[in-house]
C-alpha cells in the first residue's frame, strides 16, 4: 500500500496579528506528522517532545541539501520536526530515507534518543515524491 506525501508552508497567527514565517509542514495520508507522533506518544506512554515544523530559514540550514539530495537513489536524513524553543540542535526529529527502485522508504528516528521502534514507517512513488518536493521546495517562492 502506497503512502501519500504533502508538504505546505504553513502562517501560524501570533499574538500581534502578524504573519510568522512559514514553516514547512509534513503531511503523510492527509495528517500532519506532528499530530501521528502525538498519537504514538500518547499510545507508547511516553512524554510529549512538542517538536515544531522548521522555519523556512532552518529549512534552507538544516535539511534543503537533503530533501533534495532524497530524489536521487540512495540514503539520507532529512531532519523534518525542531525543538518548540527555536533551536532546533537540542531536540529534533528526522527521517532516514531510502530512495531505491522507484520507491522512497521513511523511517523515523530523533534527537535525544526515543524509541521509534514501534512507529510506523511509510512507502513513497519516487515520481510522485519528487514532484511533491520540487513544488513545495523548488518552485514555490
Ligand atoms: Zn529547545
């Protein structure tokens, strides 16, 4: 069965009324990434880490090189979720991925260590993966 990566650069409202800048915001089957972590937090008894999506800027820092490097066949780590703090070094969650034969692999992990081992793991078209992403990431400013 075939997951369905969105990715939107999501205003939040603050306080002022102002528009914030966008962060990057992960969908996968039509749920926003940081509600299935949510959920799996709450399953696993675990406490809630509250990570946030990445500002554009720490989009361009941390993880644009590898989003991109993704659409080619082999391995990498895209760093997906920062620490609700702004720094996005002392926690984060990322996706190590695998891009082979057409498909492109996620699996979870993050940053101070958590057990994933139970989360689930999701399966990508390559092509429709890397239209998702040359959109969202390439054509959008
Ligand atoms: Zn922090």
């Amino acid at each position: 069965m075939m997951d369905q990566l969105a990715l939107t650069w999501e205003l939040e409202e603050t306080k002022h009324r102002q528009k914030s800048k966008p962060r990057l915001g992960v969908m996968i089957n039509g749920v926003r990434l940081t509600e299935i972590i949510s959920q799996f937090e709450q399953q696993q008894g675990i406490g809630e880490f509250n990570d946030v999506f990445l500002h554009e800027s720490d989009v361009q820092e941390y993880s644009l090189f590898n989003w991109l490097k993704s659409l080619e066949e082999g391995d990498v780590r895209i760093i997906l979720l920062g620490c609700s703090c702004g720094q996005v070094e002392c926690s984060f969650f990322y996706a190590n991925v695998c891009n082979r034969d057409g498909w492109v692999y996620w699996q979870f992990d993050g940053w101070p260590k958590r057990d994933y081992s139970e989360f689930p793991s999701f399966w990508f078209n390559a092509s429709e993966y890397q239209q998702v992403i040359e959109d969202a990431l390439l054509h959008h400013q």
